[in-house]
C-alpha cells in the first residue's frame, strides 16, 4: 500500500491513536506483518484485537502472544449459524483458561443484518448465547464489544442492566437518540469508523455522543468508501476519523487526539 494516499495520515505531528476495534485475525499473514511493521510509523499506540469464534480466538491469542500491542478479546460474532453446545462449551472453556490474557469478551451480540436477510431467524437464541456471554464477562469482571444496533441495542441495553454490567462498548454504532442517551447514561462506550468521513448518520451520531464516551476503531479488514475506496483496511486510517470528530465537534485535534486515547486506555486498562 502507498504510505500517503489516505486524509489524515501523512503529518510528521500526528499523535497516537488506538484502534479500538479489528479482526486482525481475517488479515492474510502478509497483511498482518505489514499493518504491525507499520504501527509505529503511523503512531498506533495498540490494537482491541476481537474473534468471531474458537478459532478466531486462538489465531488471536496467538498474534498477541508475539506483539504485546495486540490486546486480545474472545467472543462469538452474532452474524452466523449458533454454536452447537459442544461449540460453545469449547469456546467458554478457552476463554476461562486464557481470561487472564483476555481484555475483554467480544465480538458477541444480536443479528441485525441477518434476521433483515432473513426475516424467519428467531432472536431468541441469539439472545440466550449473548447473556451466557454477558454473564461471563461479569464473572471475569471483563468489559463487553458489541455487536448491537439499530432496533437491537436497547435489547442488548436490557441485558446487560438485567446483570449489572458496568463496562460495555458498542462498536460501529447506528441507533436512535434517546438509545444513545441510554448508551451513555449507564456510563458505556460507542465507537466509529472511518465512515464518519462520509456517513451523514455517523456524523450526526457524532455530533451528539459526548467526547468522553468515544472511541475510533477500524473493523477491519472491513473495507470502506468515499477517501478509502479500494485500499486495504488499515488502522493509520483513524487519523482521518480523529480530524473528522474534530471538525464535526468544534474542537481542536489535538484534545481530540488526547481524550480518545485516554478513553480507550481507561475502558481497557491497557
């Protein structure tokens, strides 16, 4: 990849950022040394690596093992078939024998984009794996990544009040205002992609969450539009999202820069 093709990217006085969302693990072999021999020359402080399934989170557990700028999250993606029991048992069973290695329970949540594929799904499973989920991370008293949105956060809301869950991140947030004010309220967080650069909803979504409650992330390898189009997924792109909060916000850069490090760094207790 071309290292000044993309906003954002290319000043000698960015400051550091934290991608606080990637599935490096979907990144071929090649692509993930690329994107770790580049972290430093693009001021990338650390990466929330999340799984999607047992073997997401092995692959997972493995790269942070070798690069202590990955903090690993084990969970299973909503967007595919349920586990089986014997599955689920596997998974839970390595996340308790790795929760020490493990900052946080995720990729877990509600099918939105499947059960609009397919209007037969019932959520209801779906809601029984993600409170068996919820209900681990409380007992290894680890935060939640998110997979919620649209008509499903409140659910996910309801949950995680139901148990008491003090530290949740709802990732690539989409959803109403009166759910973002319930978001924040009970003290959780929302992050944004680089689609904010060209997402009229997430720009306005900006407009309203409070700074504190932010953080950036990539989703990668997710692909994006708009700046973006065509290039690999690389978290050197949330310079450009941190110049957009900025804008959108009325606020200089550099504060920009400094309170969404620190919300990461405190949410994560990197």
């Amino acid at each position: 990849m071309e290292k000044n093709n993309l906003p954002g990217t290319a000043s000698d006085g960015m400051k550091q950022v934290i991608d606080a969302h990637i599935h490096l693990d979907m990144y071929t072999n090649t692509q993930q040394r690329q994107l770790l021999q580049e972290l430093d020359e693009y001021h990338i402080e650390g990466l929330v690596a999340v799984s999607n399934h047992l073997s997401s989170a092995k692959q997972t557990w493995q790269l942070a093992k070798v690069d202590k700028r990955i903090q690993p999250a084990f969970g299973y993606h909503p967007e595919q078939q349920l586990p089986t029991a014997e599955e689920l048992y596997e998974l839970v069973g390595f996340m308790e024998q790795h929760h020490t290695d493990m900052k946080a329970v995720g990729e877990v949540g509600l099918p939105y984009y499947m059960r609009k594929e397919d209007p037969t799904i019932s959520i209801e499973p779906y809601k029984q794996l993600l409170e068996t989920m919820i209900i681990h991370a409380g007992n290894w008293n680890k935060p939640v990544v998110l997979h919620a949105i649209y008509e499903d956060a409140p659910i996910v809301c309801e949950l995680l009040e139901k148990h008491s869950i003090r530290q949740a991140h709802f990732h690539w947030f989409k959803g109403d205002k009166s759910t973002v004010r319930r978001i924040v309220g009970n003290g959780y967080m929302l992050s944004v992609t680089p689609d904010c650069l060209y997402e009229s909803e997430i720009q306005r979504l900006i407009r309203q969450i409070p700074l504190t409650s932010l953080m950036v992330e990539t989703d990668g390898p997710w692909p994006f539009e708009g700046p973006f189009h065509g290039l690999m997924t690389h978290p050197k792109m949330i310079h450009a999202s941190v110049a957009k909060i900025a804008e959108l916000k009325r606020l200089p850069v550099e504060a920009v820069y400094h309170q969404l490090v620190a919300n990461t760094k405190d949410f994560y207790q990197l």
